[in-house]
C-alpha cells in the first residue's frame, strides 16, 4: 500500500500530466488512501475531485460514501447520497447506479441514524429517520421493522401491527426475528391481532415452513397437539416440508423414547442452517444489514430450518 501511494505521489509531481490525467491519479491516489484507511485524506481529495471533474463527480462520490460508511458516518452518507440521487436525474443517469442502487444506500443511512436514536430512547426521531427511509421504497424491510419497534417503545401495539402488515404483504421472506417482533406486537393484543390469528393470516399469504411450525406451537398451547397435528398435517398436503413431516414424526414418538431418531428429527424442525448472503456466500447464524464479508446491504438472507435440497 506504501508503494501504491508513493507510485502515485511521484506521478503527481510529474509536470507534463494533463488536468485528466492529474485527476485519474488524484482517484487512484484516494482509493489507496481508503484501502489503508487513510479516511481523512482520501476525503479532501474526493471533495476537491467532485468540485473540479465533472467526469469523475460521480465516481468521487460514490467513495466518498465508502470513506462515511467506514467511519458510520451517516448524516455526511446520507447528504452524499442525495446528491448522487440529484446527480442521476439531471446530468448523469448512471450517477444512481454504480454497484448498490443509492436509493437503497440512503435508506440504510438514515435507519443506522434512527437506530442510533431508539438506542437513546429517543422514539420520535427515530420514526422521522424510518420515515425519510421509506421515500423511495414504502416496503422497506429494515425501515419497516424499525417503525414498528418504535411504535411498541411508544406503547402502540395497534401501529406497530399496522407497519407489520405492511411487511406481511411486502412478500419478504419470514424469518426468526420477524416472528419475535410479531409475538411482541400481539403480546397483549387479542381477537384479530392475537399473535395465532395474525400467524394464521401470515401463512395464507406465505405458506413456509416456519410460519406453520411456529402457528402449531400456538394452536398446541391454546388448544392442544391434536389440533396442531391436524393443522400441520392439512399444510403437506399442498406445501410439503421436511421440517414439517418431521414435526409430525416427532410428535407422533412416545414421551419415553430417545432414540437417535428423535435428535434427528428435532434438527430437522430447527433452525440450523441460518442466513446466507446472496452476494458474496457469507454464513451466519443472524441477520446483518449489513453483510460482514462483502459490504453490501440487505443481501442476507434467511435459509429456512432445513437445507433447500431437502424439500420433496
Ligand atoms: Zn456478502
């Protein structure tokens, strides 16, 4: 990396360089400085290269959100990315559009900014950051999931189904933590929004696995496993599943037996395989907005309690 940035220095004090030339070298010289986390001197340059180039305005500051991102620097990223959106529309269409669409990037800024606000109990705020997020995309997961949180800091269960709804009908994929924040939203709620009858609307409209082992465990607890096997049982007959055959199975095995079969069809009904990023293959047992292993944003996601091969 020093030889990278003394390369680029020497090329610099050569007098015969062009202006574009001297700007590609100000661009290389900025992404080593990033790449040795030199943050505040690949800023200047990037300021000064969005200010004298129009060629490389866009490119300058499409790092310039890599400087911000590393520094969780959010309000600086979300200005940048407002002017890249502003860039896009008026002089270059592919200034939204380099990697990661920058709509989507500023909707992350601003739900790390409202993050930071519910972190201090500060609902209000956070729910204009979450609300800004949603300008160019009303279903946004991370947003959604946030407004919802900040309605149930504020006491109102009644909103946060009503943000909830919105994520039921996004048709993202139900994972593990949105059945959390669905049984704390029900927590107190009864006819329509007790947490089985908003599980029973949920797996209307997205019959996975999860959604249908998770709705037995509340029809076991209201009424009893009978009712669960039925109910579980009527779902294989359009949705198989082995997490859910399994289940059966599993139910179906005297209270005494332990058995290996047991601990193998207990795996099969849990969630072991985690989440996975789409863009780079990264493994994990939670979701990150942000992937660890590439970088991107909102490109984990959730594998299902049971390897994909394994449905019949
Ligand atoms: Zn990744």
């Amino acid at each position: 990396m020093d030889r990278a940035i003394r390369i680029h220095q020497n090329l610099l004090a050569r007098s015969h360089l062009t202006v574009v030339q001297l700007h590609q070298v100000h661009l290389e010289l900025a992404r080593d400085f990033i790449a040795a986390g030199l943050y505040d001197r690949a800023e200047q340059l990037l300021r000064d290269l969005s200010d004298e180039s129009p060629d490389l305005n866009a490119t300058a500051q499409r790092h310039l959100l890599e400087v911000f991102e590393a520094q969780r620097e959010w309000s600086e990223a979300v200005v940048t990315a407002e002017n890249l959106i502003a860039l896009s529309l008026s002089e270059d269409p592919l200034a939204a559009g380099h990697g990661q669409s920058v709509h989507q990037l500023r909707c992350h800024y601003l739900c790390e900014q409202a993050e930071t606000a519910i972190t201090a109990q500060d609902s209000s705020s956070a729910r204009q950051y979450y609300h800004d997020a949603l300008r160019d995309n009303g279903n946004d997961l991370r947003a959604r999931m946030g407004l919802a949180n900040a309605s149930l800091l504020e006491g109102s269960s009644k909103e946060a189904l009503g943000h909830f709804e919105v994520i039921m009908a996004s048709g993202r994929t139900c994972t593990p933590e949105l059945l959390d924040l669905l049984s704390r939203i029900c927590a107190d709620q009864a006819g329509e929004g007790a947490y089985s009858a908003v599980l029973q609307r949920y797996y209307e409209q997205q019959p996975a696995p999860l959604l249908a082992l998770t709705l037995a465990a509340e029809l076991e607890a209201e009424k009893d496993r009978a009712a669960a096997d039925h109910f579980l049982r009527l779902t294989l007959a359009d949705n198989p599943s082995v997490a859910v055959a399994a289940a059966l199975l599993l139910s179906g095995l005297p209270e005494e037996n332990d058995q290996p079969e047991r601990r193998i069809l207990e795996q099969l009904t849990q969630n072991k395989q985690g989440y996975a990023c789409d863009h780079c293959g990264f493994t994990g047992q939670s979701r990150h907005w942000r992937c660890p292993g590439c970088r991107h944003w909102d490109s984990i996601h959730y594998l299902g309690a049971v390897p994909q091969d394994a449905h019949v």
